[in-house]
C-alpha cells in the first residue's frame, strides 16, 4: 500500500493541535464538497482524501497508532499485542511453565499460518467521515437523504431536530472489513445554516414581533408567525417593550422523541410612529398634558 501522508493531506504540521486539524478539515472539506463541484471526478477524489485524512488525525488514538505505525496503523496494534504477548510467555519458559508451540498456537490463531501473517488477519474496515449541509427548515421534520459516501451511494434517515455540528454514527457504512473483517462506520456531522427569522437554542426557538403602539397601549389581536404557520394571540393593553410570551410547544422537536417539542419564546418590540402629522402631533401632546 502506498503511504499516505495524511498531515499534508490537511495541510498541517505534525505538530498540530486538535484544534487546527478541525479547522483545516472544515475548510478543505467545504471547497472540495462534492454538492459545490458536481461533475467534477478530481474534486470528488480530493473530498474523499480529505475525509480519510480527517477520520485518521482527529481521533486521539487513530493519531497516535499512524504516527507509529505510518501506514499500517490500522495493523500495528494487534502486531504489538502478539509481541507482548510473546515476551510475557518467553518469560514464563524461564520458569518451565512456556513451549515453544504454546506461542506458534497463539500466533497463528491471531495472525494465521507462518509466513502468512498479516495476509490471514481480520481486521475492522477503516471509518469514514463525511459532512452533509442542511438549512434549519430541513431537521424541522424527518426526512430521508440520499449521500455519496467514497464512490457508494447511502441512504439514510435524518430524524427532525439534529443539532449543527452534531455528528451521527451509521454503523456499517464505512470501507470493507479485511478477511472477513466487520465493515467500517460512517460518521455524518451536519451542518446547519439558520436562514428564518428564529433563533435556535437547542429545542427552544426565539423569534421578534414589532407591534405598533396604538395597539401595545389599547391591546388588541396580534397574528404571530410561529415555525410552522401562524397564529394569533391576545394583546393586553398597555404591553411593554420587550414583553416576552411563551408559546409551549411550538419550538424546535426533540431529537429522537416524537412528538415532543421545545417553546417558543416571542419578543414584543413597540414600533414608534414616525412622519407624524400636525394633527397627530397636536392629539400626543393633548396626552402629555393628560399625563
């Protein structure tokens, strides 16, 4: 297998924190996704280099095992095990407990045949990452997505009220298993672009309504726009500025809960009247002097 250097795959140093790895993941990832270069084989490749690289150095141990190991990271460690295991059994033939053969059993079960070792081995598939771009709208309801994952089509299920950046595991769907081996996972972190008027915090949805002072002062129906249509509610009269009003269960759904739904959290913001007329001017200052 040719040797893959990972770190300049990234762009970064050996030295790199977690931190700049994920940076110059998202970046790369973001320039080479394949929903931003359609048609394009050479970008496609590119994204696919960049999430093995990614699935490698961002995880503590995977990092550790191929700063070891370089491209037989996935193997080194089983390696290690059958030379520990080897030592510790040399050392017990010291006290006649060890033969020869006790060793030759182990490792051929672990590695196969003499000779054969590594070619005989199981080994898990390696994990895939990818990312999917989705609007706030989209995780308002369930709904089944279609993704191109290292050349393989998948589809999954999105359930309603992923978090962005929350990262989900598809057992299964990563590379092919060696020998025989179980196949790799896949993990899908999502990102979300917020582009409606409401602001998301976990289940709970914040959203603004101007009102117009004659209304805020006398009361009167208001219609509010909520995230799944609108409805209208009750003024009191002489509402304040940034009166807030609690809409239970008309937030964000609860992941993986059906059913369940967070508040929404309404903003009362009192409109002042501008290019008054004289005769209006005339009736606010009769108020004052009321007042």
């Amino acid at each position: 297998m040719e040797f893959i250097d990972y770190y300049k795959t990234l762009g970064v140093s050996k030295t790199a924190s977690a931190e700049d790895i994920k940076k110059a993941y998202r970046k790369l990832a973001r320039k080479y996704h394949p929903d931003l270069n359609p048609n394009n084989k050479e970008a496609e490749n590119r994204f696919k280099e960049i999430n093995e690289a990614n699935e490698v150095l961002s995880t503590v141990e995977n990092r550790k095992k191929y700063d070891k190991y370089g491209k037989d990271w996935q193997h080194g460690e089983a390696f290690d095990q059958a030379q520990n295991k080897r030592d510790t059994q040399q050392r017990s033939s010291a006290t006649g407990n060890f033969n020869e053969r006790d060793f030759s059993d182990y490792f051929e079960s672990l590695f196969g045949s003499a000779g054969n070792a590594r070619s005989n081995s199981r080994f898990k598939g390696q994990d895939y990452t990818t990312t999917v771009k989705l609007h706030l709208r989209d995780v308002y309801q369930a709904h089944q997505q279609e993704l191109s994952v290292n050349g393989k089509k998948i589809r999954i299920t999105i359930p309603a009220g992923i978090e962005n950046e929350q990262v989900v595991k598809v057992k299964g769907k990563g590379g092919s298993g060696v020998n025989g081996g179980p196949s790799g996972d896949l993990f899908i972190q999502f990102d979300i672009e917020n582009n409606t008027a409401f602001q998301r915090n976990g289940n709970h949805l914040y959203h603004t309504v101007p009102i117009d002072l004659y209304t805020a002062v006398l009361g009167g129906d208001v219609t509010v726009e909520t995230f799944d249509g609108k409805v209208k509610l009750k003024l009191a009269p002489e509402t304040q500025n940034d009166t807030k009003v609690k809409l239970r269960n008309k937030g964000f759904p609860v992941y993986k809960k059906e059913g369940q739904f967070g508040d929404l959290i309404i903003t009362y913001h009192i409109e002042i009247p501008t290019k008054i007329t004289d005769t209006e001017r005339a009736l606010f200052t009769q108020l004052q002097a009321l007042r």
